[in-house]
C-alpha cells in the first residue's frame, strides 16, 4: 500500500505489515492530538458558568453555557460525519478544532463587550472541539485488528485523563496571564484553549496521513463503496438492519446519560452536607480517573471476554454507584467511591459500546452510524443533565441516582437478549 505524494488516498499493493505500521503511527497521532485537544476543553470549561453568571448578571442562566457546548457538541456530530465520510477523518478533525477555536474567540469577545447571545453562539461552536474528541476514538478503530479494536479505542480514550486532570488546575494560571487587559480574566482561558485548538488541527492535518478512513475502505475487499452506501440513510440502515448494532448505540447513549445526569449534580449535593471545594475537587478528580485511566483495562477485557460481556460490567458498575452516591448523605467517602465507579463503568460503557458499533455494520457506513452514535449520545445526555437540574429540586440527589439506575435496566435486559438471540458471528471477534 502507498500513497501519492499530497493525497490521503491511499493505493492498496498490499495487507502486509504496512497497515500495522501506519494503525501505530496513527494511534500515536491521536494520543498527541487527545492530550491537546483533551486540555482545551477542560482549561475553560470549569470557568463557563462563572462567565455566564457575569456576562448575564444573573445565577439563574450559568448553566446555559456548558449547555449549549453540549447542543454544540451533538449538531456539529451528523455534519462532521458526513464530512468524514466523503473525504475522511483528517479534514473533519481538522475543521471541528476550528470551529472550537472560532468559538472559543467568540466567547472571549461576548465576555469584552457583555453580550449573552453571543456567548452561547460562542459556547455551540466551542462543542465542536468535544466532539472531535470524541470521534478520535472512531479513528482508532479504522484499521485496527476486529480482535483488537475495543484496545485501540481504550488508548485513545485513556490519553483524555491527562488533559481532563491538568485542565481545570490551568484555569486559575490561564486567567491570571491576562490579568490588567481588556479581556476579563475569566475569558482568559478560552483564548489558551483557542490556541490549544489551533496547535491539535495542525497536529492532525499535518500528521494524520495518508488517512485511516480512506485506507480502511481501500482495504476493504468487500463491495458497496459507492456513496450511497456511505450515506447517513445507509447508516440509520445498517443500525436499523443489526440488532447488536442497536445495543450499541442504547449501550453508549444510556451510560453517557447516568453518567452525565449524576455527576453534575453531584458537587451541589456535596455542598449541602458540609463539603468545601477542596473535597468537592478530589471526588471530581477521582471520578475522572474512573472515567479515563482504566479504559485500558476495559479495552482489554472487551477484546478477549466480549464486547456484550463488558456491556454488563458497564450496567452492573453504573448501579452500584448509584446505590453507593444515592444512599452516601454526609458520608463523604462513599460518595467518592460512588463516583469513582460512576467513572469506571462509564469508561467500561463507552469502550464496549464503540467497539461493538464498529463491528455490527459495514465499513463504508461506519462513519455516519458513529456520527449518529454521538448525536444520540450527546443530546441523551443533554436532557439528562438538564433534567438532573430539575430533580434535585423537586425531588433529591438520592432520587436522581435511582432514576439513573432504572435507565440501565433496559440497557441491560437489551444486552442479554441480544446474547441470546443474536450470538456473536462465527467469523471476527466473539462478543
């Protein structure tokens, strides 16, 4: 296989070993661009709200920020999979950490001139820099080994911690380096994040070749690589066409949701039994390490017992935090622990889910069904989170926990019908 000089289509000679080379070149790529693009969203993300609060005048709308990079985050998802499908991972990624830049400049100027509708027009666009995050564990998958794809996806995902982790400890520094400009401190981290951006697409464009979605599908020896079959009504076919396919999507899209729903109430409900910021902060870095450090070991497990079989550690996981969260009250410690393990079966969820989505349908409608995966996932858990808001009110955090376990129930039930109905084909990797 070799590819002409300025192009990313690749001409296929051979299967040998340079697909492995170019899968390790590739992964290492992404592991660079998710510990940049990892940072961006983090550095700013923790100061949203406050941003909104001050640019609004008012408590009551601090939440729409990180809501609308959420909203971002799910409309950009169909786009950008279209883009990727037509030309390929390389010149989506690229755009979306544009888009983010842009957006991340849009919000550095509503906060000068204290306007709000920009803001959330800034903080939509800034959405597009999550979500090429998260289509970088799809491109992982693209010429991963089918035995080995649930372990590709893992890497890529566990290079998140380390942005997620230093990310929220920059913001205070990020602000302070425009202290006595025009720009108000807290905007400060989204013009680091803007550059973050900036500095992961160029990684991408210029790193990221020939691209790993056009030789996976020149690879490919089977038929239908026209562009019908890469449509996204071909995609929604082939999800509709495969029962395990379907689980997939439910598997990712639920445990996003309880996972999401869950921890964002979780500092406030910290708050009302006595926890300072300092405690509130360790749980929240504990639950990040849940979410990303071990999803290693959860690629591991997914490629040798079975992509469904961690499905069910994810369910299994996600209840007994919340059991452990729910039922904590003034027990800080078992509130952490609760959140920990929220992390750990996100992380086992998210693996499990995205392996067995790139397995159940064909390749050439691979990357429209993984920009559906991500729509429903974020807008799933756009809802969730806006609905945590309004139970904690109504109701309480123990009841938010045991609406997120009753969401696992179907997930569950779904996998082991799937597992009896639906084995595993003979031929690829058993799940």
């Amino acid at each position: 296989m070799t590819a002409s000089p300025g192009t990313d289509r690749p001409a296929v000679t051979a299967t040998g070993p340079e697909p492995a080379r170019l899968q390790r070149r590739t992964i290492g790529v992404l592991i660079a661009s998710q510990i940049l693009g990892g940072l961006g969203v983090p550095i700013s993300i923790a100061l949203a709200p406050v941003l909104a609060t001050e640019v609004s005048g008012t408590e009551a709308l601090s939440g729409l920020a990180s809501t609308a990079a959420v909203i971002g985050t799910a409309l950009v998802s169909l786009p950008l999979a279209a883009l990727m499908t037509a030309r390929g991972r390389r010149p989506g990624l690229v755009l979306a950490y544009a888009i983010g830049a842009a957006g991340a400049l849009l919000v550095v100027l509503a906060a000068t001139i204290k306007n709000f509708p920009l803001l959330m027009l800034g903080m939509a666009a800034f959405g597009a820099a999550s979500s090429a995050n998260l289509q970088a564990r799809f491109t992982a998958a693209d010429l991963a080994a089918p035995d080995r794809r649930a372990r590709a996806i893992s890497v890529v995902v566990w290079a998140s911690t380390i942005g997620a982790v230093l990310g929220p400890n920059l913001s205070a520094p990020a602000s302070r380096s425009f202290a006595g400009t025009s720009i108000p401190e807290t905007a400060g981290p989204f013009v680091w994040a803007a550059a973050v951006f900036l500095l992961t697409g160029t990684l991408i464009g210029v790193l990221l070749r020939p691209d790993p979605l056009l030789t996976a599908r020149a690879l490919a020896t089977a038929g239908g690589q026209t562009r019908e079959a890469r449509s996204l009504r071909a995609g929604i076919a082939a999800v509709k066409a495969s029962p395990r396919a379907r689980l997939a999507l439910v598997t990712v899209a639920v445990s996003h949701t309880t996972m999401v729903s869950i921890m964002v109430m979780t500092p406030m409900d910290l708050g009302h039994h006595g926890a300072g910021l300092e405690l509130i902060g360790l749980v929240i870095s504990g639950h990040i390490a849940g979410m990303f450090a071990f999803s290693p070991l959860m690629g591991w497990l997914a490629d040798r017992i079975g992509r469904l079989s961690v499905i069910g550690l994810a369910a299994g996981l996600l209840s007994v935090a919340a059991l452990l969260a729910g039922t904590a009250g003034p027990h800080h410690g078992q509130t952490a622990a609760g959140l920990f393990l929220l992390g750990l079966g996100w992380s086992a969820g998210m693996v499990s889910g995205s392996a067995l989505l790139t397995d159940s349908v064909p390749q050439p409608a691979r990357a429209a069904v993984q920009g559906l995966s991500d729509l429903t996932m974020n807008t799933a858990a756009g809802v969730g989170g806006a609905a945590a808001g309004l139970v904690m009110s109504q109701a309480s955090y123990g009841w938010l926990n045991a609406i997120g376990a009753c969401l696992l129930l179907p997930m569950a039930a779904l996998a082991l019908f799937t597992a009896r109905r639906h084995p595993a084909p003979a031929k690829g990797v058993s799940s």
